[in-house]
C-alpha cells in the first residue's frame, strides 16, 4: 500500500511541476509578444491597432496568400514567439507592409521570407490560365 502512495505523490508532483512550467513558459511568451507589440505599434502605429484599415495576409498555402483578420495577425505574432516546445523565444518572423495597397504580409518563424515566392489569388489565376478556365467551368457546374 505504501508503494501506492509512494507512486501517486511522485504523479502528483510531477503533474504540479508541468503545469508550473507551462505557465512559466505562457509568461514568457507573453512578455516577449508584448515587448514585440510595443515595437510594432510603435514604428507602425496605423497598421497595428484594432481599427486598422490594412489587409492582413500570411501563408497556408503553396502559392497564394492567405488572407486573416488583425486578430488571427496577432495570434500568429504571439506564436512567433514560441520556439521548440513552446519555449519563450524573442518573436522570429518576417513581415512586409505595403502601404499603397494597404497590405500587410506576415509570415511567422521565418526571418528573411522571399515575399515574391506568393502572389494573391486573382494575380495567381491570371499566371495560369488553364487553371483559371479549370476553375470557371466547375463554378459553373454548381
């Protein structure tokens, strides 16, 4: 019965010392985000506030931006901030802001993205006709 015991207080301690380190690790991640946020809204303060009028795009897929909202820019900005296992790291990632167009590409856990890599998705059909006429003619299928 002992050994019982013995076993379920190591579990438990075990169990209490991750759950503190993964809020150590959460804290760390926070701190390096806000410090990274302070930056970004210090250098760009018309692009990154809550009433921004600029378009946000990451990747997700081999040859087209992804369009997201300034929230989901945000989330993949504190991501930026977690390396290998979560660990807190200072914010890795590349970002672009063309402000004739008002579009903001950023690309998380890459430094120096080649930007000309992906083009927007009307550009991108435009670049291969066949599979815009692909894609027309199962649109007009439905």
């Amino acid at each position: 019965m002992a050994i019982y015991i013995l076993i379920f207080s190591m579990l438990a301690i075990v169990g209490i010392l991750t759950y503190l380190l993964q809020a150590g690790q959460e804290q760390g991640v926070q701190k390096f985000h806000t410090e990274n946020m302070q930056v970004l809204t210090h250098k760009y303060p018309e692009v990154f506030n809550p009433g921004t009028e600029y378009s946000f795009y990451t990747t997700g897929h081999p040859y087209v931006w992804v369009s997201i909202n300034y929230q989901d820019a945000l989330k993949h900005l504190v991501n930026a901030c977690r390396g290998h296992k979560g660990i807190p790291i200072a914010a890795v990632y590349s970002l672009k802001i063309d402000e004739d167009r008002k579009h903001v590409y950023l690309v998380c856990g890459i430094d120096n993205f080649n930007f000309s890599k992906l083009m927007h998705y009307d550009e991108w059909l435009l670049s291969n006709s066949e599979i815009a006429k692909n894609i027309a003619a199962y649109k007009n299928l439905k």
